[in-house]
C-alpha cells in the first residue's frame, strides 16, 4: 500500500507550551489533527478553569488564520484541587480531563499529587460528572528503578484506583511496557491508553547509540525491546482501549543537550506520518484509522471527523531544526527521512 486516506485524526495527548514557543509549534499540530488534548503543565500550572480558558484563547490566536483546529484543555491536578473545580471545568464545556502527574514524574510535575488519598473526593466528584482521568503512570520515587517506575505504579496506585473508582473514565497516557498492555487489556470498561510513534518505534537503545542522544530522551524513557513490540501489537490490534497520543513535547535546543537535559520528544512535525511508518512495519496500515481517528474520539464522546486527510508512502528529509521562540527546536528525525508523508490537502 503506497497511499492512504483516512478520516483526519486527532492527538490526544500533546504538549503546546505557552509563549513565543506556543506560536512556533501550535500550527504543526493544526496542520495533521482535527482536535488535540492539551497538556497543563505550564509554569504556572493549568489549575483552574480560568487559567484553562485564557490558555485556550491563546492557543486559538497562535494558530494559522483559517485553521479548524479545536484544543480540547485540561485542568492539573494538585493535592488542593476541589471538587467545585471539577464542577466548574465540566459546565465550561472545553475541558475534557484532569491530568494527574505524581509529583516529581515529569516536566513541571513539581506541583503535582503528593499522595493519591490526597484527592480521593475529586476523584469521586470526577467519577459522578463522567470527567476523565488522564494519568501520568510512573512513581518517582528515588529507590524504584527508572525502567521499572511504570510497572511499579500500576501496582501501587492505578489498579487500586481503578478498584476503588468502578465508573471513573481513564486514560493512562503515553504507556511503554509490556505489562501497561496487559493491564489495559484485561482491565474493566471506561480504561483505556495511549501510546507515542516514539514508543512504537524504538526501544531503550536507541538513546546510548554511539553515545548519549538526549533527544532521545522522553519520560515515560523508551524501554526493551520486548516492550516495544508489544505496544505495537496493541496499537496495531484494532483493540479500542489504545489510540494515538504523541505526547510531543517541544525544548528548546540546549534545554535538551546539556548536563541535565530535559525530558521530551518533539514530534508533532511528522506525527501523523510516523504512525503509518509504525503501522506499516507491521503490516497493519488498514488499522491505523481506528486507532488515530476513532477510538480516542469514541472514548470521549465525540464525533468523528468527516473531512479526511491523505498519506503517501514517499520519503522526505526532516530539517535539522525549526525556530523556537528565540532559538532552536531540534525535531525527532532532524536531518534524517521519514517513509510517510502527508498529501497537499
């Protein structure tokens, strides 16, 4: 298969930032998807309804004049998050989930959750209004291994909740082990996953290949080999519980290449086209509809697209940067080809 066409996918997990950056990124993102889930963390966090609707009128300005594209905002949880927040986040009509970060995890995750208990009333206020729950899975806790932190909060802490909280909707985002799969796999009804083209693509050695890549590195970090064939088994299945979320996330060039480089991958360059790379590896190119264009929609109660976008088997070269604010953005694949491109409209 050389071309295809599909309804036009949406991103249902992506990192925008805010600013001058926000500007530089915003229209690549537009450009692919219909509709994206718009990470909170931004200094300062998302936390309330407020804040959500003046990030979102300024996503809305930094987008090309005749672009369609709808963010679809988040709030960010803390330990003093309440549940009339929670009220207030879904009578206001464009916010789609409250994003749990445990504290430390990630990017900005400073002011995240502390303890789970902490926010079992929001929790509850969540599970009666039907807000989703989007989770970062990964406990940052110093003594449990890097590769393992995954693995270590499913015990923990999602399986418990998901116990405790039988209705509450879930996503738990960008997964990258094979035990994530299995978890999602076998859990009840209103779970489900995303998963990254960098996660789907590579395993753990492509950061140390001749030397350290630090854009290679992202958090959740790439993990074995077996891992990665097992997401791609996942997302490749045509099982609903998974559907595309990139997780881009965009640093400035010498945030990432330096003695404490920062976690992320920006890849909303070629996102779309790096999925029908992955899916075509494995010989599933007819499933990547329903992954990138139904089931995340479906899950979140919302339509599906009707305009379509088309790809083609066609290689190009990524540049090596783009602008960023006032420096550069090194972009996944920068200087290198990709195997897919995305049609002239």
């Amino acid at each position: 298969m050389n071309s295809l066409r599909i309804q036009r996918p949406d991103d249902w997990h992506v990192h925008l930032r805010d600013g001058a950056a926000l500007k530089s990124v915003a229209h690549f993102t537009a450009e692919r998807f219909g509709r994206a889930i718009v990470m909170p963390n931004l200094k300062p966090a998302v936390t309330t309804t407020e804040l959500a609707r003046a990030y979102r009128q300024r996503i809305l300005a930094a987008l090309p004049a005749a672009s369609r594209f709808e963010p679809l905002l988040t709030l960010y949880l803390t330990d003093g998050t309440s549940a009339d927040e929670i009220n207030r986040a879904k009578d206001a009509g464009f916010i789609h989930g409250v994003k749990l970060y445990p504290a430390g995890a990630t990017t900005h995750s400073d002011a995240g959750v502390t303890d789970i208990k902490h926010v079992n009333a929001v929790l509850a206020r969540m599970e009666k209004i039907g807000m989703r729950l989007l989770v970062h899975g990964e406990s940052p806790q110093p003594d449990v291994d890097v590769f393992d932190r995954e693995t270590h909060f499913i015990d923990t802490v999602l399986a418990p909740l998901v116990e405790r909280f039988p209705a509450l909707q879930v996503v738990f985002e960008h997964i990258t082990t094979a035990q994530a799969v299995e978890f999602v796999s076998s859990a009840r009804r209103g779970v489900a996953a995303t998963i990254t083209p960098q996660h789907l693509l590579h395993n753990r050695n492509a950061i140390f290949s001749r030397g350290i890549r630090p854009h290679y590195y992202c958090l959740p970090i790439l993990k074995r080999e077996r891992d990665r064939r097992a997401l791609l088994s996942a997302a490749t299945s045509g099982d609903p519980r998974f559907f595309l979320g990139t997780d881009s996330a965009p640093h400035e060039k010498n945030a990432k290449e330096n003695a404490c480089g920062c976690a992320g991958m920006f890849t909303a360059h070629a996102a779309i086209e790096l999925y029908a790379e992955a899916f075509d590896s494995a010989g599933k190119l007819d499933r990547l509809e329903g992954f990138a264009s139904h089931f995340g929609a479906d899950f979140y109660g919302l339509p599906r697209h009707t305009e379509t976008v088309a790809l083609q088997k066609e290689s190009w070269v990524v540049p090596e940067k783009y602008p960023f604010g006032d420096g550069a953005l090194i972009p996944y694949r920068g200087g290198e080809p990709v195997g897919w491109r995305l049609a002239a409209p």
